[in-house]
C-alpha cells in the first residue's frame, strides 16, 4: 500500500525567507512523487514531479524538491518565499504513474507573512 | 480553454435526493480519475477510466455511486440516495501516460 504523510498542518513564513514543506511517503517498489498546490474554492494544480534521475528536481513558480531515498522523503522547497504563494500544499506519491491512482498527503497550509 | 472542466461548480440537494456530476477531461488524455475531498483533507480516489473502461473502484464507492465514461470521452459520476456524509468537493483529473494529473475546479455538493 501507498502512504503518504505531510507532518505540519500549518507552515508559517516571512516574506522573502526560504520555506520548506516536508513530506515522507511509503510505497513498494520505486516511488514517483509529486507535488501539487490549493488555492481557495479551486482544483490542485500540478508543481513538479519526481520520476527518476536528479534528486533536486524543478518545478513551477520557483519551486523545487529534493528526493531523498534512504530517509523516503520528498521535501518541497523555495529561496525565497512570497505572499503570492500562501495556499495548501499536497504531496502525493504513486507506484506506476498514469496506472495506479496517486495518494495524496492531507495537506500543509502555508502562509507567507509579509 | 483546453482544460478539465467540470459541472455544476456547486449542487445543493435535500437528503435521498440523486445528484449526476460531469467531467470533461483535457481531449488527448486517454485516463480519468475521479476523487473526492472533504475539508481539511486531501483528495481521496474513488475511481479510474482507461478510455471507456473503468479499471479501478476505491472501496469509498459504495453501491450508492457510479460512474461512466461512454466512449471514452466525458464522464459522469452520480449519487443516489444522497447522504449528509455524501458533502464534500468532487474532483476529477485527466492524465496521459506520463502520470501528472491536471485537476477540474471541482464540483461541491452540500447535502442538507
């Protein structure tokens, strides 16, 4: 079974600071884990995705993640935080991707304070 | 726009009452997936088309929800005998092989 856990419901950060958004998962075989972002009252939009290759992969926004095998994580990052960024975050994870169904994660709120 | 899009954006419904969602998904993606979100949480899956076939149910979907997807194209997801527990967002993506879904706005049903 698939699992993924996203421990802090709420990341709080200055504006301008780097933020990180942490996210563990558990999965058979190789993982591919992505990140998506919530804004109010609207539908998940893609951030970026880990397939395989580089562990710091780049995404939309100047968001980046880095893949982390031996501690299975999957940890969303950006230099430099903006007010603009401020919304829920899911990491999700999938065994086959475009085959099996991604698991979402249950969301970290971030706010960027300016 | 070439995006997913999905209606209604919102049903309100009385208890008992059967309600039809509508998906279209981005034209060239051969794979649908529908799932469902409730507050506070993130999305759960409740199924999962192949073109027309529907190749995964979630154990979430009761005998109370179907879902379709003649030829392949849009698909529909209905609830009958709706329940308070049915209230939540209803999202549904599309996707090729290279596995990222691209999400509609969602459908939210309030069911008093």
């Amino acid at each position: 079974a698939q699992s993924v856990a996203q421990p802090e419901d709420q990341v709080n950060v200055a504006e301008g600071n780097p933020l990180t958004v942490k996210c563990t998962y558990s999965v058979s075989g190789n993982p591919y884990l992505f990140w998506y972002v919530q804004y109010p009252n609207r539908g998940l939009q893609f951030l970026l995705k880990y397939i395989t290759g580089d562990n710091l992969v780049k995404g939309s926004y100047g968001f980046e993640a880095e893949f982390n095998k031996s501690q299975t994580s999957f940890h969303l990052k950006k230099p430099s935080a903006l007010v603009s960024d401020s919304a829920l975050y899911f990491c999700a994870v999938s065994s086959i991707p475009g085959n099996t169904p991604l698991v979402f994660g249950k969301g970290t709120r971030l706010s960027v304070i300016a | 726009d070439t995006g997913v899009s999905q209606n209604p954006r919102h049903k309100i419904t009385k208890r008992g009452q059967n309600v039809t969602f509508r998906c279209d998904p981005i034209s060239e993606h051969n794979r649908l997936y529908w799932y469902r979100q409730t507050l506070g949480q993130g999305p759960e899956f409740l199924t999962y088309f192949q073109n027309e076939a529907q190749l995964e149910k979630s154990r979430l979907l009761s005998d109370r929800f179907s879902a379709e997807r003649p030829k392949g194209s849009f698909s529909t997801l209905e609830i009958q005998r709706t329940e308070q527990g049915d209230s939540a967002m209803y999202l549904c993506a599309s996707t090729t092989h290279t596995g990222e879904l691209f999400f509609g706005e969602g459908s939210r049903l309030t069911v008093l």
